[in-house]
C-alpha cells in the first residue's frame, strides 16, 4: 500500500486533482492477492483517508504476464541494468530511475526504507466491517471498496 500511497502524493493528486476513484490492476498472487485480507485491510484504510472509491482487477492466477505496464518497463529495466553490477539497494533503485525508452517512457522510483511488522492477523469481524462491493463478473478478483466516510 505504501507504493500506492506515494504514488497518490507525488503524482496522482496533481495529474487527478478532481478523482473520486482509482483503478488497481493486481496479480492474483503474493501480498496483493486477491484472497489477501491484509491487502483488503489497508485498502479500505486508504479508501478511508483519500475518500476514493478503489476499484480493484486482479489478473486471474498464472496470468500476470498480461499485465502491460511490467511489460513495458521491466524488459527496459533489465536492460539498463545489463552487466552492471547490482551492489546495493541503492544501486538497483538509481538503474531503476535512470530507464527511459524511445517513446518517452520514464520510470520514477525510490528506496522505501521503512519496516513493516510481520504476521498481521485480520479477523473475520474486522472483514465484515469492510465496505467490498464485488463486481458481477468474477467478484473473487473484481471488487470496489468504498470509503466509509462515502454517502455511496
């Protein structure tokens, strides 16, 4: 979520300054699955604070290779890095911010240095205090999550 909130601040606030929801394409798998309550729990938290309705798509399992935003950065990214060596975090983000493509794609990125506890547990009550509303073709994977400061 962390990535998403930055987002926000630097770039989506002044390029959206009038948006009542944003969009999330995500892999059906790691932190941000689909199942993931963690992942539910602080989008509705986000939701909550920003008063954006958050629609999110997950690409069904085993499909994130249909994801075009990774495909159109990652292959630029490894090969700006290409022989060179990855000796720190640091390293890795500057090769990052340093790729660009003949169409004028530029990628930003910065090193999050912040901790992150381990091992949440959300219950199944704080589920049911989540305001998820699934879409009517795979609600599983398509949902939105409505502030719950929202009239909706």
């Amino acid at each position: 979520m962390s990535a998403i909130r930055t987002w926000l601040e630097k770039m989506g606030q002044q390029r959206y300054p009038k948006a009542q929801e944003l969009t999330i394409t995500a892999d059906c798998g790691g932190s941000n699955g689909a199942r993931v309550r963690l992942w539910k729990v602080e989008l509705q938290k986000f939701a909550d604070e920003t008063a954006l309705a958050i629609k999110v798509r997950h690409y069904p399992p085993g499909t994130s290779k249909w994801n075009k935003i990774e495909h159109r950065m990652f292959c630029h990214i490894t090969q700006n890095w290409r022989s060179r060596p990855l000796t720190d975090r640091a390293a890795v983000v500057e090769l990052i911010a340093a790729t660009t493509t003949k169409s004028g794609l530029k990628i930003e990125s910065a090193l999050d240095t912040r901790s992150y506890e381990k091992g949440i547990k959300v219950s199944k009550a704080e589920m049911n205090r989540l305001d998820i509303r699934g879409d009517t073709f795979h609600p599983e994977w398509n949902y939105t999550i409505i502030p719950r400061t929202s009239k909706s």
